[in-house]
C-alpha cells in the first residue's frame, strides 16, 4: 500500500463500516460497534452517527483533511439511503461508493448502486461482501491510486458486476 494514502469510511450505523476495514486489513475479528474515530493502518473508520447525523458533518470534514480517499459505504439490504445527494462533491478527495453486503439473500444490489450513484456522481462503485471478499483487492487497488484517471485505468479490466465507473 502507498503509505501516502489512506481512506476514511463513512456511512450508515450497521452498514459494514468495520467488518469492511477488518477483511480490507486481513484481521479475523469480529466488528463491535463504533463509538470513536478509529484509525486502523491505512483506514479511518468513523461511526455511523457521524454520518447519519449533520450535527457530525464538521468532524466528518475535519477527517476528511486526513485521507486522500473518502468510501461512501450503502447497505445492500436496506431500502433507505443517508447520503444527501452529490454528497462526494463536497469534499476534494478521490470518492469511491462502496455496496456492502452483496452475499445477503435480502440484498437489493442494483437499487442500493442507484442510490449510491446520486451521492457519488462521480467515480468509481464497488459491489463488496465483507463475507465472501468480492471486491476487497478492487477497494485496496483504488486506494493506491491519485487520480480519477488512474482508479478508472486501474478498473477497466474488472467485471461491470464488481466495479461500475462514471
Ligand atoms: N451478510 C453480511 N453481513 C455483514 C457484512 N458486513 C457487515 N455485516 C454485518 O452487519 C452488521 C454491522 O456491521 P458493522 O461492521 O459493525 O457496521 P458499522 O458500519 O461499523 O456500524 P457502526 O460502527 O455502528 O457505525 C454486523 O452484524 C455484521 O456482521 C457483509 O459483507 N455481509
Ligand atoms: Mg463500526
């Protein structure tokens, strides 16, 4: 990993925040819930009452300024979304969407990359499961990258189910 770069996480309360960061990093320990801004090697995991509250948003930006990477995380078996749209567009760092559980027999894989979509309007989407490790060495391929340009040069021989680019 290029030491430079590291990536904040974000998103609801039980979306996969930490069992994300826990299989990204190879750590065979069960997520508990998060209380506290937990950096973690080249990952930031923050808690979901960050996001999910606007109260939190100045300690989300204030983060922000840490990471070269923000990764919007959207629950695939939930129907609701958080994220206001073209949320990626406030910040100036490298957006990646993130779909969490796609191995879940309720997920919803298309509606939660559609919402997600409106969030991040541009960059890349990854279809994750944290459970059987489908897009894990994409999200990890991502965050070396520093361009828009580099994430999409990096992606384009990776399947449109794991990886979509706009
Ligand atoms: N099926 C499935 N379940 C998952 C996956 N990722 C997380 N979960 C489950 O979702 C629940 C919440 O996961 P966490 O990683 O704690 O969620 P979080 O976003 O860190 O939550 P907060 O710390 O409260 O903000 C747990 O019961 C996990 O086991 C996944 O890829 N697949
Ligand atoms: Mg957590």
């Amino acid at each position: 990993m290029t030491k430079a770069n590291r990536a904040m996480l974000i998103g609801s309360i039980g979306a996969g925040k930490s069992t994300l960061t826990n299989a990204l990093l190879e750590r065979k320990i069960a997520a508990v819930k998060t209380q506290s801004l937990q950096y973690q090697d080249w990952i930031v995991d923050t808690p979901g009452e960050y996001t999910e509250n606007p109260l939190f948003y100045k300690n989300i930006m204030a983060t922000a300024l840490e990471v070269t990477h923000i990764l919007f995380l959207q629950d695939a078996t939930k129907q609701k979304t958080i994220f206001p749209p073209g949320f990626s567009m406030g910040f100036n760092k490298l957006p990646i969407g993130v779909v969490t559980k796609s191995d879940a027999a309720t997920a919803h894989i298309k509606q939660a990359t559609a919402q997600l979509r409106r969030a991040v309007p541009k960059g890349p989407i990854v279809i994750t499961s944290s459970v059987t490790g489908q897009g894990l060495a994409e999200i990890r391929e991502l965050v070396k990258c520093s361009s828009l340009e580099e994430m999409q040069e990096a992606m384009k021989a990776v399947p449109g189910d794991v990886v979509i680019f706009h």
